[in-house]
C-alpha cells in the first residue's frame, strides 16, 4: 500500500526528515509516535504534498506508483485521506456543499458519475446516522466557529464518505477531549478492513487505547528508531522518549 524508503525532507534549509524507511500493507494500522518536533507532522505534510516541504532525497511509492509525483488532488482522488492536527476553515463555505464537492471530485476522478443533490442528501444522511452526527453542522459554514469535537466529526464525516483505502491521520491530544477522541477512532475503526491500511500519527499513547495498532514506530529526529507491536507504545507512555534516546 505504502512504501517509504529513505525519505528526505527540508523545510526551509533545515533538514527535517533524515531517512524515514517504512513499509505498510493493505491490512495493517502502523503508528507513530515521537517527542515533539521530532517530524511527524512533517512526514504528514510530506505525504499529502504540502508546499513549502521538499523532499531532497528517497521515494514514496503509494500502490506500487510514485506518490511524490502525484497532485495532492491526485493523491486523495486515488484513496487517500489526510486528516489533519488543525483542519482549516472555510467561511462561507456550507460543510455539505464542501463534502457534495470533495466526494464528486472523487467519483469524477474515478470515471464514476456525479451525484446530484438528492443522493448526496441521501448518502449523507446515513453517514450521519452511523456515526452519531448531529447534521445542523453541514448547513455552517466549514469549521468556523467548531468546536474540537465538531471539527473531529466533520473530518470523520468525511472520513467516511470518501471511504480511503490509505487513512493518514496527524493528531494531537491536546485541546481534544475524550469524547472527540473516541469519534476519531470510531471513524477509523468503521473503515478499518483487510483492503485498507492507515498511518496514525500521535504523540500520546491514549489514542492508541482505542485504535490498536498492528505495529507502533518511534520517530525522534528525523529518523524512526525504534519499530515494535502495540506494547511499544504501553513502555512509552510508562517510561518515556528519554529513557529511549539513553537505551
Ligand atoms: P512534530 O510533529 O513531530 O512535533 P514537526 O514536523 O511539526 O514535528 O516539526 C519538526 C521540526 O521542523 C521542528 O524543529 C520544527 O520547528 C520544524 N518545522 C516544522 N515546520 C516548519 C516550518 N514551516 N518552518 C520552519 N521550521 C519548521
Ligand atoms: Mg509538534
Ligand atoms: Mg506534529
């Protein structure tokens, strides 16, 4: 599904990412953890195709095809989706008109036809309903003025309609409650199936309680240093980045 093989990336002139190797098969939930400012929003960013961040070295085959050469259109048209630690506000911009637009865009990309109004109302509606949402939120306009869980159920809302086969998700705790936590991991978890695979980003073991993981890496400078199963994170949350740095 996903194969990163010595990535290196600059921001700026500083060297962020120095040699990420990872490799990730349809079926599998892999997390990253690491000390702040370690680079993993930095390898989000860089998946997703942000500007500003430039790979100087190393490749990203998404599907066996190389993902760095990809539009970030391209890349969520072709499956993936990119959830993000602060999503942006769009005023003016009613949250279903934004969905209706991002999911066409999808079905376009696909050669699939467009749906009209109507049957986006209808596919939105059960969306809503399996997850729990409240849908007065898709008449605002997109994030402003959310709440952190709002925002956390407006990506999962998306999450879910778009249906990716590579979830990417760079999360922070703080600022999250446990409830919105939850609706992250219910989001994920609902899609998780043996043709999709996610990359779940965090600095907090927490959120692991509730997506469990197949395999947890540690990112600390640029580089993953340590690769283990679901109980890597456990020996994290108890002992620490530093006492892993000292090992
Ligand atoms: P993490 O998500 O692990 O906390 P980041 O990827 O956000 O780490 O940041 C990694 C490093 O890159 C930090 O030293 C940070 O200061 C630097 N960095 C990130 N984004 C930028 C930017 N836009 N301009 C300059 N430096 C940046
Ligand atoms: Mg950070
Ligand atoms: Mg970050």
């Amino acid at each position: 599904m996903l194969e990163i093989k010595n990535l290196h990336a600059t921001v700026g002139d500083k060297e962020i990412l120095k040699g990420i190797n990872l490799s990730i098969k349809a079926g599998e939930i892999h997390a990253i953890m690491g000390p702040n400012g370690a680079g993993k929003s930095t390898l989000s960013y860089v998946l997703a195709g942000r500007d500003g961040y430039e790979v100087t070295s190393g490749e990203v085959l998404y599907k066996g095809e190389d993902l760095l050469a990809l539009s970030p259109d391209e890349r969520a048209s072709k499956g993936i989706f990119l959830a993000f630690q602060y999503p942006v506000e769009i005023p003016g911009v009613a949250s279903a008109t934004f969905l209706k637009t991002a999911y066409n865009a999808q079905r376009k990309y696909r050669g699939e036809p467009e749906v009209d109004a109507m049957e986006f109302l209808k596919l939105i509606r059960e969306k809503t309903k399996e997850l729990d949402i409240k849908d007065d939120m898709l008449k605002r306009a997109v994030n402003v003025g959310f709440s952190g869980g709002e925002k956390k159920r407006n990506e999962v809302l998306q999450m879910a309609l778009l249906e990716p086969d590579l979830m990417l998700l760079d999360e922070t705790d703080s600022g999250l409650d446990i409830d919105a936590l939850k609706i992250a991991a219910d989001g994920v978890n609902r899609l998780r199936s043996p043709e999709r695979a996610g990359l779940i980003i965090t600095h907090y073991q927490r959120l692991l309680d509730y997506i469990v993981p197949d395999f947890v890496h540690v990112l600390a400078d640029g580089k993953i240093v340590k690769s283990g199963d679901k109980s890597l994170a456990l020996e994290l949350e108890e002992k620490g980045y530093a006492a892993l740095s000292a090992a």
